[in-house]
C-alpha cells in the first residue's frame, strides 16, 4: 500500500494555460513535462455504497497500461487528502475490476460495504493531463498535474477543470506553501471533492446539499493544542464543503452554513486566545470576518425575503405595493449573491484558506514568541470550565438589566450567547450528554429569539436602503415593518423570560 497525499485546486478553463506558465513552475520544475490522455471507469453499487464507505474503485487506461487503483478516505483531516492507495497493472484478459488483487482485508471492506449488491461501472472520467515534476528549494519533490476534462454519470456530464498537487517526498506543508504561490498569481478555488465524488453527485439527482457542522468529539485526555487545531480543521472543512454547493446551487442554507462556519472559527479563535494568543490567529480571524461580511449581505436578503416579506404578501397578494417591494428585494438579492460569489472566488479567500490550513497543518501559533508551551500541552479538560466561565461571564454581565437594554447592546448580548453556544459545541463532548442537554436546550431557545429579533432589526436596515433607491414603496416598507414590529415586541416578552429560565440553569461544567 502507498500514501496518497494530495492537494486539489479547482480554476476555470482559461486559467489553466496560465498555471502551466507560471514563473514558479519554471523555477521548481525538474525535467520536462509529460502529456496523456487517461480515460477512468469508476466501479461500485448502484446506490454508491462503496463511495459511501470511503472507497473509490478504479480502472485507468493510459500509455498502453491498464491500472486498478483502490483509494480509501483521506486520514489527514486537512485540506490535502492522506489516502491508502492500492495500485495493480491489470492484464489485458482482465476487463473489470479484480478484487483477488486487493489485500484480504481491502476485500473484505468491499465486500461488506457492497452487501450483495453487484459492483459495476458508474462513472467515466476522460481526461487530458499534463503533469510537471517539482522540486522545492527545501528538497520536497512535487508533482503538479494540470487535468481538462469531462466527468459523465447516469446521462449527466461535469466540467474537469483541475490543478493537482501529489506529495512524492517531503513536507506535506510544501503543498501549500506552493498552492499561495500559485494563487497569489492565478485565481484558484480549494477543492475537497474527488472526481469519484463529484461522480456521484451526478450518478444521483445532479443536487448537491447544504452540509451542518457535525459535533466534535474528543477523548478526555485531549491537549489544548490538538483540540484547538482539530476545532480549526473542523470548521475550515465545514466551510469549504458547502461552498460549492452556494456558489453552483445559489442554496441559501449553504451560504448561511459557510457563515455558521466562520462564526464559529472565530469564536474558535477568540476562546483559544489566552493559551495561544498569537499575530497569526487575530489577523486569521480578521479575514474570516472580511469573508463573513462579504456573504453575509447574501444572506441578509434572502431571510428578508423568506421571512419579512413573503409572511406579509401571502396574506395581500394583490398587494401592487407590497409585490413592487418584493421584486425590488429580489434585485437586491440577486446583485448581492453576485457580490458573494466574487468574494468566494477571489484571491484573497484562497489566500486565507490556504494560510488558515498551512497555520493548522505547521502549529503556526508556535512560531509567536509568546507562545506556552505548557499550556498547550496542557489537557483541555482543565482549560474548558476556565474559558466557558468566562464566556458566560460576558453574557451574564451585559443581560443583568436586559429589559433595558438598548438595540445595540441586545445584539451585542445575542453574539456573546451564540460565542457562548459555539465554544459549547466544541468542548461538550468532554461532559456527559445527561448534563449538557438542559443547558444546551435553554441556550439554544434563548438564542432563537433573539435570532428572530435580529431579522427584524435587519430588515429595518434594508427596507430603509430599498426604499431610499425606490421612495414609491415607503408606504409598503411600513407596512411589513409595523406587522413584524408587533411580532418582535411578543417575542422580546418571550426573551426576558427565557433568560431568566436560563440563569436558574446550574452550568454543567463546574
């Protein structure tokens, strides 16, 4: 068996020709490159059982050789795969797959995963690949591969248009220290798909969903510093994973999961401050804040349509004020998803993905002179109760007088609660479930009012924008404003009680 350990970049057609120009090939390239034409039959279930498992069965054809390749999934957690990869030259008697030729476990794993099911070809990969021989100046040997092509499952077909980064010895970290060369001179997005994964999105219905952030789970002996990159490799993961879906789909779940994503990184970042406290997270955070500010007036248009406006026009749907106003916020939204598309495609959120994965993957925070080593060798069960208590200590001193406060400082408590619930998120597992579950409910309740009151005060924001672009619909603003005002006060009396009901909640962590 080989390791696999690869990093996928995705660009546009015309961007290719670019990369295979780049300055930085013609200074690490060794040797010439080489061009083949690689045609690849994927094999599994009907239902994709073996993907499903984490396995991708293959045969390629290329250069007069036919290869059975079996890859397992990626161990690394990063965003370079680390695959167990099985490689054997078919005979030319051998039209499919052989499993006699895989180790008896892999064959066993197949087996089980298949369950009866008769395994056979699902996908076609046709592909033209030039791949290129580096060599860095620290030794690491790369081979950077530039793939055109065309993916065709079940009658669908899907655009190749790939970089691939293969470690063949050396530092993992070199692939992305050469990834941000490359992608400070060439737009180029992260890939995290395989080309067997993508096949089976196309095998399916061609739809792809928004994905939630699964729990984090840690064994009690776990160190600061594991836990805090695992946090940080989790939520780049959960990131990265619906952005195609947002950007191909334009699915608003998606974009609002990306936002979830950075939310959480950054309280991430802020929970972790004291035992790590170095330049490189605070100016990671500040660009995780850029990004969420830039989808987020995506995301800000499509709740004030689904749940400001539309509530009110299904109840006067002939209501010509009413649906100018709508299609007015529609425009909006469509200009603001165009925004969003363009920061996610941009340089600069390359530039950060690729920086947030090179700091988790070399420990970055150890290069700050102030780093402790102590503490982060320290297990995170002694630091967990000591920042949750901080947390709620924030939270608890802005809502001792919560029925005065003001909008700004309503929203103020509403983020310290939801930092609060992340951070909870993280470290939960270090508990028993029988003690978290009543604090989480009550702090989850509490945060979906306050939710609810954000939308409203939002939509007080972009009903003033519409209106200021279009005076003509003042008189329909006001009417939706004062509908959900009526609403907002009842849910800001429901607010003031479930706080209370919170702070009678004994936090499960002391």
């Amino acid at each position: 068996m080989n390791r696999e350990i690869e990093l996928k970049l995705e660009c546009e057609p015309d961007v290719l020709n670019r990369v295979s120009q780049s300055p930085v090939l013609s200074r690490l390239k060794r040797g010439r490159a080489s061009a083949r034409t690689l045609r690849s039959v994927y094999f599994d279930t009907e239902d994709f059982s073996l993907m499903k498992s984490g396995l991708a069965l293959r045969v390629r054809e290329g250069g007069g050789k036919r290869i059975q390749t079996l890859k397992t999934e990626s161990e690394g957690g990063g965003l370079a795969s680390d695959r167990g990869e099985w490689e054997v030259q078919l005979e030319r008697n051998e039209e499919g797959p052989n499993l006699n030729r895989l180790p008896a476990s892999i064959k066993a794993r197949i087996r089980q995963a298949a369950n009866g099911a008769p395994i056979a070809a699902r996908l076609v990969s046709d592909i033209h690949r030039i791949a290129r021989q580096l060599t860095t100046p620290d030794g690491d040997e790369i081979e950077l591969a530039i793939d055109r092509g065309v993916l065709r499952a079940n009658g669908r077909e899907a655009q190749v248009s790939e970089v691939e980064l293969e470690l063949r010895r050396g530092d993992p970290a070199s692939l992305y220290r050469l990834a941000l060369e490359l992608a400070d001179m060439v737009p180029l997005r992260i890939g995290l798909r395989s080309k067997a994964e993508r096949g089976l999105t196309l095998a399916g219905d061609g739809k792809v969903e928004a994905i939630r952030a699964e729990a984090v789970a840690f064994e009690r002996d776990v160190t600061v510093e594991a836990a805090y990159a695992a946090i940080l490799r989790h939520c780049l993961s959960h990131f990265l994973l619906n952005e195609a879906v947002a950007v191909e789909s334009g699915s608003s779940e998606a974009l609002h999961q990306m936002r979830v994503a950075l939310r959480r990184m950054r309280s991430a970042f802020a929970a972790f401050g004291k035992p790590v406290a170095d330049a490189s997270a605070k100016q990671l955070s500040r660009e995780a804040k850029w990004l969420a500010t830039a989808i987020g007036r995506a995301r800000d248009f499509d709740v004030f349509i689904a749940t400001i406006v539309a509530p009110v026009l299904r109840e006067r749907p002939d209501d010509k004020g009413l649906v100018a106003l709508c299609d007015a916020a529609e425009k909006a939204r469509k200009r603001a998803w165009a925004g969003a598309r363009a920061a996610l495609r941009s340089a600069r959120m390359s530039s950060f993905v690729l920086r947030l994965a090179l700091y988790i993957d070399e420990r970055g925070w150890r290069d700050d002179e102030e780093a402790n080593v102590s503490r982060l060798e320290a297990p995170l069960s002694a630091l967990a109760p000591k920042i949750l208590d901080r947390q709620l200590k924030r939270a608890a001193k802005l809502g001792r007088h919560i029925g005065d406060l003001e909008i700004a400082e309503r929203h103020e408590l509403r983020k310290r609660l939801k930092q609060l619930r992340y951070t909870l998120g993280f470290f939960s597992s270090l508990y028993r479930r029988a003690d978290t579950r009543r604090y989480l409910h009550a702090l989850a309740e509490l945060q979906d009012v306050f939710g609810a009151l954000n939308d409203v005060e939002a939509a007080h924001k972009l009903t003033e924008e519409l209106t200021a672009l279009e005076p003509i619909l003042a008189e329909s603003g006001r009417h939706i404003l004062a509908h959900h005002e009526r609403r907002a006060r009842k849910e800001w009396q429901s607010a003031l009680k479930l706080w209370d009901e919170f702070r009678d909640v004994e936090p499960f962590w002391r």
